[in-house]
C-alpha cells in the first residue's frame, strides 16, 4: 500500500500482494493442458497443511457461498434432519442453503455477538430428532459479527453426543490465517474462498472433505450438477476441472500460495493475530466498545458499535474521502456497528493507517479523541501480540517483507 | 501474438488483448461499492447488443455450465416435461442438468455433426406429453462438433407449434461472435460465458431472462440459492451481486466490451466470419475433411476429422511443440476429430499462423501436403470473405488495430 492506493480493510475481498495482482493478467492457458495441471496441483497441495487435512482439496469456480451449498448438496438428502447453529448472518444464510434444498433444519440460534456455547451444542444434539441429526452446520468465522468460534470445542461436543453426524464447516473466512486442523478436529467437509485469507481475487472456492463426507455423496440425493464434488474430484485426478475453471484466480491463487508456504504458517498466524489485536485495542482507544466479547473476537475481522451520535453514511463518507475503506453493518446490524477486515496480505502499517485515518477523522468532526492515544495503543498491542507469538517486531517485519518481495 | 506466445486456439479460453489481460491485475475493491456498481453497470449494458435485447443481464460468478443450470432451475419445476434437442456434447450436458433436477427430459438426438432442423423439432413437438413441455432446451453453437444451430428457424418452429414452451438457449460460446437477437427471435433464457466471444478470463456466466421467464422464476420449484436469478437481479439493481463476484474478471469483461462497443457489430462478425471462412479452406487444402456440413459449420470453432493414419497423440505433440494448442475430439469423437477455435480477439493473422504449423508438421511427417498450400486457401478465403461482408481487408485490419490499440 502507498499513500495513493486504497486501504480497503473489509473482510474480503482483500488486497492483494502485487505479484499476486500480476499473476491475473497472465494470458490464458488451455485448462485441460499441463500447465493448468501444474497449477491445479501446486494451489491444492500448498492449501492442505492450512486446512490441517490429507484430503483431496477440490477447486470450484463460485463464491464462498457456493462452496458452501457445495457442502450441502454433496452430502445430504432432502428430509435430512440438520443442526444449524448461527451465530450471525453468514450461519443463517448457511441453514437457509440447507432449507432451500429439503433439509429439515433446526436452528440453535445464538445471540449475534456471541460465539456458539458448546454445552448448548450438546443439549441441541441430546434433543435431536429420532434418529439423530445427520449434519450440523457450523461457521469457523462469522464475518458479520466479528466473532470466531471454537471449532475444536464445538466438535468435540457433536462427536461426544453425536457421532454419526457429519460435520459441516463454513471456514471461507478465517482458514488460513489461524490454526486449523481438519483431520484432528474430525470435521467432515471445510469450504473457504480464495478472496478471504488466500490473498486472491474471489471467483474460487475451496472444499475438503473427509472419507466420511465422500461416502455420503454417494448416497446423497440433494440434487446438483454444476457443485458435484465427486465430478470434481475426479476430473481434478486427471489435473482438470470438470467445467472450465477461473483460471487468472487460479494464477493469483497459485503465487499467493508459494508466498504463504515462504512466510510460513506461524509467521502468518502471528502477523494476524497481530493485526487483530492493533486494531481493536486503537478502536477501543478511540472509543468505539467491541460489539463480541474479546474472548471470542474474530483474528481476521473487528467488529465494533457505532457510538450513539456518530452517523454511519457521513463517517463512512470521510472515511473513505481518506482512502480507508471498512465494511457496514450487516443484516439487522446495519447502522448500528462497523467492520475492519484485517485478513490476507494485511500488515501492522495498513492496520495502523487505518486506525490513524479513523482518529482524524474523529477528531476533524470535533468528536472526543486524543490525538495519538488510537495509534499508540494500537502499536502497543500490536508489539506485544508479535512478542508473545514469539515474533519480535523488527524480525517479523523482514520476514513479510521477504515474503512479498 | 508474437512468436513466443502460445498460439491458443481452442474454443475458449481465448488469448486476451494486453489491455483486457492487464485489467485481470487491479487492485481489488469493495464489491459493495460505487466503483464496482459502475463496471457492473457497464459491462451489463454492453453486453444487451450483443444479445439482441433489452432485457437485464444477469452476471453469475461460475462457468458457463453453471449458467446453464441456472437457466434450469430458476424457471422449471420437478416432473416438468422438456424437451433437449442435443447435438452434441454440450446438448447432452444441457439434458443432463434438467434431469439432475428431476425434469422429465424427452430427449431430440441429432446425429453428430448435424444441426437440429427445424421440421424433426415440429415433429418431436406434436408428439409431446399431455399439456405439452414446458421448456425447450437448445444449443446455439455446439462446441463439440463445430456446429452452429439456426436459432431463430429453431425458435420459430417452437413458436408455431408450442407456444407456451420455455425457449431456453445455451449461447455460450457462440453469442457475441454472430448475429444474435434474442429478442427478435422470442428466447426466454440465454447463457453466456465471459471466456469465449468476450475475450475476459473463464469466471463470469452471463444470463438474459424475457418477461416470461421472470414470471416463471416465481414459480420455478427446483432448488436454488448460489444461482438464484431473481436474488442476482434484485442485487444489481442495487449495484451489487448478492455473493461476492468474480471481480477481476469484471475487471476484463469491462475493458474487453469497451473494446467490442468500438469495432463495432458488424466489423467483429465479419472478423469472425473470415477466421472461420480461412480455417475451413486452409485444412481442406491440406486435404482434412470438414466434421458438419459446411452449410451448418461454426463460426466460431472448426471440426476436422483426423484422416486414416493420422494418430492425434503424436500430431498434437507436434503442434505443441510449435507453440500451437488445438483440441482435441470430446466425448465420443475422442481421437476421430480435431477442433480449431476461432472466437474472441482472434484474427485472420493467428489463423494463418495456425495453417501455417499445421502444414509444416504434415510436411516434416512425410504427409502429402503441398507447401503453401493451406496457407494460400486460407488468405484467399479470409479475405473473400471480409469483401463480402463489406470489409476490405486493409481497412479491418486498421479496425482491429484501433480497437485493441
């Protein structure tokens, strides 16, 4: 980022390294040639040790949320009786998939803000339907509340009480940038995006399954042609996809991929944390209250409320006059809260513009705000997350710089 | 194209200008923002010429297979009667979805190599189930055997015959590069792909929907929701897409329709005319055998049969070895034909090139193939054909200049 370019902190699309932005104005390539192979087989490969698996990861040209319906229709069959458990927008719109294909859905909602509880999970399951759930939907990371659940606590609770039930993961939108372990965790199908932590442009989705998940495609009649998983899969053993894939997402995925693999996982789950804890501590500088509980805040986006008085369309107006670009309010949160994506190639600079663009902006509208105390705290926190992942700053700095070289 | 790049000439993806290529490199933006409503505002109204309507153009983040299913699902219901006229392997895929999704598909089979005429689909109409079917599934241009199918005597027949029947049209790799009107010629649905006439990246499917066709999306009962249509619709009224989109393809679509809206119409079919016009007379010079008849051939892909003795393994490693990519026989015609592309941002420059190998690896394997001979037919036909639709070589040629300048 120079002082010209955008700093466009929403949870994704994010900004791309600029040899990632270079590798989509390569020229095409026949997608059923070896070098599309090569690609294919670099991009999954690089992507497993993120999602913690051995599976196959199969490539899908859609959004996240046709990963997601991706998961559904592959593995169940309508009348199935799930457990979708929504802790935001995206969890609902999860269960809505599931409903619109002939799921028989119970919800357990849970208060926006809040992460799912895992003994409520267990009271959920120990009332299921006769028979038990088939699936239970769960989101890793949900993008409209700023909340991160606890995937291994949560699936620990469905296996326990639970065991048949397969286990479905939206992780578009924190895999990547924490640590996750699919096969130790036992989830059964994980989907993510590749303009979430991937550092890509969107048009790619990304699905793994367990032998578990493939074994119930088999038997799964929700209907679907263009998502089929096990169609992908097996074109992609022959180093293909069954319809012609986004390939210049696919050339992004690929550089944004060996970088990843150079800056390595630790380094990368730091730099996140990092970043995270900067800008909610120059948030809270500011003045702006965490709209989750900081136990369970989200490391890859920041979700806080709108103080009363400060209107969201004239803030966001100077906000963006500055460059900064931050996400609204979604769903039943519009107006009341403001999103800061801090995923991908996201650094402590861009993370300490942002925050220092918001200051100004505070502080020009004559809101109170100490000049300086929103950088300072940000910096702070944002030094001493690195320390405590055992990243000094200076050293950490290099390694991303060398990274993206 | 210049001598190191990959002649690509498969029937999409297509080789992109540099200025399209280069637009696949931006910096992401907020697809939730104004400067992503315009370039969605710009490529929809673009694209409707080409088309031949005034309907709203529906922008999908899949393959063109996905906006098949999509014109499936948002207007049918299970247990509907369809009728699939399929003339090859992309008429096949188009039957296929419907059944997925439960449609009771009555299948036209046309022999390989054939267009649908017009007189056997009245036939196949009078015969149809009690109250008719509800949906005619066709093909423009059959990318398999590089057959263009007459759309509007199609439709007209339909019309006559079926009034009430949904005309649905897989156009992918054939709109954009001949006459279309869909309005004119009364299509309920039309699906495009961004990788083939629109010279952008494989990522983006396009979809026009007639009055009738809305009307039916309301009463559609296949499931949906990444491809839901009415939801795309509604979305981009509002400047977005209801999931995130395939932004650097938009990027490309945006820059590659500036580029058509300046050369114009009539200058991009008589360039595709020509390319197809000297593809077709250079391989008869060099003694291949046209696939279809030449009445219903491709304009904008080519189908040889490989002659006795020709063994397709060894003759395209040959061609690759010159840096020309073809493709090769799909489905049943694995190993009988070969496929020349000739859609996009091609030019009469790259189909002489492509001759021009062609001849050299039959020459250097010993097959009786006069030197410049290929060539020769194919100048000579290229440019007859320019002349005859208007188009003095010297003066396209400067068009095709200006326009990707």
């Amino acid at each position: 980022m120079d002082r010209f370019e955008t700093n466009l902190r929403i949870p994704g699309p994010t900004s791309l390294p600029s040899t990632v932005r270079e590798a989509g104005s390569r020229q095409m390539i026949n997608h059923r040639g070896p070098e599309f192979a090569g690609v294919l087989d670099r991009v999954t490969s690089r992507i497993q040790p993120f999602f913690g698996t051995r599976n196959e990861i199969v490539v899908l040209t859609c959004a996240g949320t046709g990963g997601l319906e991706a998961a559904i229709v592959n593995t169940l069959s309508p009348g199935d009786p799930v457990l979708a458990i929504s802790i935001g927008a995206f969890g609902d719109r999860f269960a809505k998939i599931a409903q619109a294909y002939g799921a028989e859905v119970t919800r357990l909602e849970v208060e926006w803000g809040d992460a799912a509880d895992p003994g409520a999970v267990r009271m959920a399951l120990e009332s299921s339907p006769a028979g038990g759930f088939k699936a239970v939907l769960i989101t890793h990371n949900e993008t409209s509340t700023g909340v991160m659940n606890s995937i291994p606590d949560l699936a620990q609770a469905i296996r326990d009480i639970a065991p048949a039930a397969l286990i479905l993961v939206d992780g578009v939108s924190g895999v990547g940038a924490v640590p996750f372990e699919q096969d130790a965790w036992g989830l059964d199908v994980v989907v993510s995006g590749s303009q979430k932590s991937w550092m890509a442009a969107p048009g790619i989705a990304l699905a793994s399954l367990s032998e578990r998940a493939w074994e119930a495609t088999r038997t799964a009649r929700m209907p679907r042609f263009y998502l089929d998983l096990a169609k992908h899969r097996d074109s992609q053993r022959d180093g293909q996809t069954p319809w012609t894939p986004a390939i210049a997402v696919m050339f992004q995925l690929d550089v944004a991929l060996k970088h990843m693999e150079q800056e390595g996982q630790e380094a990368i789950f730091a730099r996140h944390a990092a970043c995270a804890a900067a800008t909610r501590a120059g948030l809270k500088a500011l003045g702006f209250e965490l709209f989750p509980d900081l136990a369970v805040a989200s490391q890859t986006v920041t979700c806080v409320r709108l103080p009363d008085g400060l209107d969201w369309k004239s803030f966001n107006g100077e906000l963006k006059a500055r460059k900064l670009v931050v996400a609204g309010g979604q769903g039943k949160l519009t107006g009341q809260v403001f999103r800061v994506g801090h995923l991908g190639s996201v650094t402590l600079d861009e993370i300490l513009a942002a925050i220092g663009v918001i200051e100004e902006v505070l502080v020009e509208t004559g809101r109170e705000a100490t000049p300086g105390a929103g950088l300072a705290a940000a910096e702070r926190a944002g030094l001493a997350a690195l320390e405590a992942a055992g990243h000094a700053a200076p050293d950490t700095s290099k390694r991303i710089a060398r990274a993206f070289a």
